[in-house]
C-alpha cells in the first residue's frame, strides 16, 4: 500500500517496490566463461570475485547492474551491494543475499543508503531465524515489510550526490584509521619480536657484563623439573596407599632439548624448548548436559581473546555444579597461570594456540580443548607469555597445519617449540620494558577505537538526519 506524504514523498514498504528480476543460473555450464561473483567474502574488498565458471561450486542468481543486494546472514546483515556491471561480464551473487532488481521508481544507491541505517540493521537483526551462529538468516518477507519513504527521481539523485559527497570525507577517516590500527598491530608485533631476540635489553646487558648466565638457570631448572615430576610420582601412589616399586625413578623421560642449529641472540642466552622449562595439562572434557547456572566457571577457548587476556560475559560464561571441582580439583585454574587453545577450525585470527594469563583471584576449570602452561621455577611466566604471543611462535603454529579443516595442537607439539632463554634477572628486565611499550599501544588503540566509534555514529546521523528531511539542502521524508 503506498500514500503521498505532505512534502510529496511516497510511504510505502519495501515490499512494494522489490522486484526480484534474477533467475538461478548454473556457471558450471560455463566453464570457461568469466563472471563477476557478488559474495560475501568479495564484498570486504570492494568488488566483484574475477572467476570463471569451473571455479563456481554451485548455481548462483544471474543479477543485472543496478540491483541493490542486501545480506540476509548473520552477523552481516544489512551489508549492501549495488550491482556495478561495468566490466561487460555477466553478473552472478551468492544465495547470501536478498536481491533488489532496479526499479523504475527508485534510485538504486538510494535504496542502498537507505538499508544501511541502523534502524534497518536493528529490524533484520530482531528477525533473524534458523539454529544459531552464521546459520541465523533473514527471510526476504522481513525486509519488505519494512517501511520506506522515497521523493521522485530527480530529488534521489540529489540526496545521493549529497550523501556521496558527505562520506567520501568520513570514508577518508575511515582509512586513516584503519592505517593507524594496522601500523599499531605491527609495532606490536615488532615489540615482541624484539623481546625474545634481546634488542629491548642490549644496552642493559653491556651494563651488566657479569650476570649468571642462562645456561646455569637451565640447569637448575632441569633439576627442579625433575624434582617436581617425583613429587608428582609420589603422591600418585600415595592416593593409591602404594609403595613406589624399584626402579620408578628411571622411568622419568629427559625433556627434548633445543635443536643445536637454533643460535641464542647474546652469549648470556640460551637455546631451550619448552618442554624444558615448563609442564603442561590437558584440560578436561566436562559434560555440557551438566551446564548450571551456579558453580564453578568452566574455561573454555571463547573465553580467550586475542590480547592475552581472560574474559568472562554473559554470553561466554559456563558453571559446573560445584560437585565437579570437589572431584576434580587438580583442573582448577587460579591467578596468574598460562593457558593455550589446543583446537580452531582455522589458523585465522591466532586462535589456533591462542595463549593468555590469567587475572589475579582468577578461578575456574579447565575444559577440553585447551592447556595448563606452567613454568619451571626460573621461567618467568610473563617472559613465556609474550614468547608465544611472539611471531616466533606463530611461525611454529602454522607449520603444524594438518591439512584438515578442524586444526589441531598437542602439549607433545608444544614441547617441541624452541626459543631463545635470557638469564633470570634480564627476563624481568625484558616484561618491564615490553609492558612500557604494550601500555603505550593499549592506549593509542582505545584513542583509535573511539575515534572509530564516533565515525559510526556521525555516519549513521547523517544517514538518519537525510531520511528524516534534516539534511542541508535536502527536503526529507517528514518534510
């Protein structure tokens, strides 16, 4: 049903003008044939995927230039596409989206402005259905009923050139900022590579030429981490009210050692593997039928984040009933303890061998799927975090690549990992100054991170001030 408002713009839905003019085509049947394929994936490089119809694994929509395309999967709802059609080629899109076939009435990135305000976004997202996660999507009947207002052509065409011309100054920012967070992952990047080769600590080190060198540290630790291993072996058969028999002590098996070729940075440094300096435990798989809402919290990878740190929110939060840690105490985690992802479905975004520490008073089980790191009395705890959060580290995960689309780790690959071990006295030298140099760049990414969020809010006020006739200039729909 359509109406004429006072100012002369036309109410309607976006059901009334949606015209789905696309038909399924199969590019397969064209082997050789080159399309541009609207996906996705495409649409965060800003254009249409070159390829050819062997390279398409399934049928597709044939799409015309000027069709607006809205995504209907979750979480990128409300992404919009206009078809550009300017290479010639034929026009494919994925199934991701609802199709928008140009209209007489309607100016094509009209109508693309208008579905990128947040009030639309918020509508889809609210009617979102299917199990959960990215197979949440938006039928095509949610977006058409909702309401939409539009002048004639020519008034269109005004208000676009207008809002082009508005956010080619934002979308500038946008850049800006984006360039200064990329140059701010690098640096970090830079810091901790710095850190496990020795560079923060050089002049340190001709300052204190007499320091105990790290090999000496070494040797004490490989004792220590024998001497735990015994305890260990103890109590085992303490609990069982057993003796321990002959010969148990030989059952202990000597750590790998660092690879001969693997050079340490400084004279006063050493080569170590981590299986060396540290003890790892797998976590445990405890039943998800036993979820409550009270108990103890159960770690689990989702609670990791990528900058080291430990987060509990509504959404990622799980308890055992407290009976679950009277059995099961020694996969209690406390303050201050090293813990790794074991398993990710791919090696984006580090999660794969993600490593964090926990906060002080920090208390919690570990789950199945992740791992217990903890130092040997010598190994600075805060020195190995920032080893593998170091690009060092990454290199050794990427080369465990199995193939398969779930990635997995092993403590027995983790102890594999060699790298560089300074003194005991320098490795708290090397966190002091890596400390200095991550407050710095915490701090310039929260001045970033707003300055990002402010950009979002100016872009959607003046998406809302065009489309509600308070835009210079322009006359809008409540005229």
């Amino acid at each position: 049903m359509r109406s004429t408002g006072a100012n002369g713009w036309t109410h309607t839905t976006l059901g009334t003008i949606r015209c789905d003019a696309t038909r399924s085509i199969d590019p397969r049947k064209s082997p050789s044939e080159v399309f541009d394929l609207y996906s996705v994936p495409a649409h965060a490089s800003g254009g249409p995927e070159d390829v050819r119809g062997s390279e398409v694994g399934s049928s597709k929509r044939l799409v015309e230039p000027g069709t607006v395309l809205v995504c209907k999967i979750n979480p990128r709802i409300n992404r919009t596409w206009v078809v550009d059609g300017g290479s010639g080629r034929r026009q494919i899109a994925s199934t991701e989206w609802i199709p928008f076939s140009p209209t007489p009435d309607v100016v094509p990135n009209f109508l693309a402005y208008f579905m990128q305000q947040e009030v639309f976004r918020q509508h889809l997202a609210t009617n979102v259905s299917g199990v959960g996660g990215s197979l949440m999507r938006v039928r095509p009947r949610v977006a058409e009923e909702f309401p939409f207002a539009y002048p004639d052509i020519e008034s269109q065409e005004q208000l676009v050139a207008k809002l082009d011309e508005l956010f080619s100054d934002l979308d500038a920012g946008v850049t800006a900022l984006e360039r200064a967070k990329a140059n701010l992952a690098r640096y970090r990047a830079a810091v901790l590579k710095a850190a496990v080769e020795g560079k923060l600590t050089k002049e340190w080190r001709r300052e204190n030429p007499d320091v105990e060198p790290a090999s000496e540290l070494l040797k004490r630790v490989l004792r220590e981490r024998r001497t735990v291993w015994e305890g260990e072996q103890l109590a085992k058969y303490a609990a069982k009210g057993k003796r321990p028999p002959s010969g148990w002590r030989e059952k202990y098996k000597e750590p790998t050692p660092a690879l001969a070729a693997d050079t340490a940075p400084a004279r006063s440094w050493v080569s170590v593997s981590l299986g060396q300096v540290a003890l790892f435990q797998n976590g445990r798989a405890f039943p998800s039928k036993e979820y409550s809402n009270v108990g103890t919290k159960l770690l689990r990878p989702g609670n990791l984040y990528a900058d080291g740190s430990v987060r509990w929110i509504t959404k990622n939060t799980r308890r055992m009933p407290p009976e679950w840690e009277q059995r099961h105490p020694d996969y209690v985690v406390g303050g201050g303890e090293l813990v790794m992802n074991l398993t990710a479905q791919s090696l984006a975004d580090e999660f794969l061998g993600r490593v964090c520490l926990t906060d002080d008073g920090e208390h919690c089980l570990l789950n199945q799927r992740l791992a217990r790191i903890t130092p040997i009395d010598g190994a600075s705890c805060k020195y190995l975090l920032y080893v593998l959060k170091s690009e060092r580290f990454r290199r050794f995960v990427n080369g465990l690549n199995t193939g398969s689309l779930i990635q997995h780790m092993f403590t027995s690959d983790l102890a594999d990992f060699t790298f560089p071990l300074p003194p005991k006295d320098e490795q708290c030298k090397i966190v002091a100054a890596t400390e200095r140099h991550l407050e710095v760049i915490e701090r310039v990414g929260l001045q970033i991170g707003t300055q990002q969020q402010r950009v979002a809010v100016l872009h959607q006020s003046v998406l809302a001030s065009a489309f509600a006739g308070r835009l210079a200039g322009i006359e809008g729909a409540s005229g």
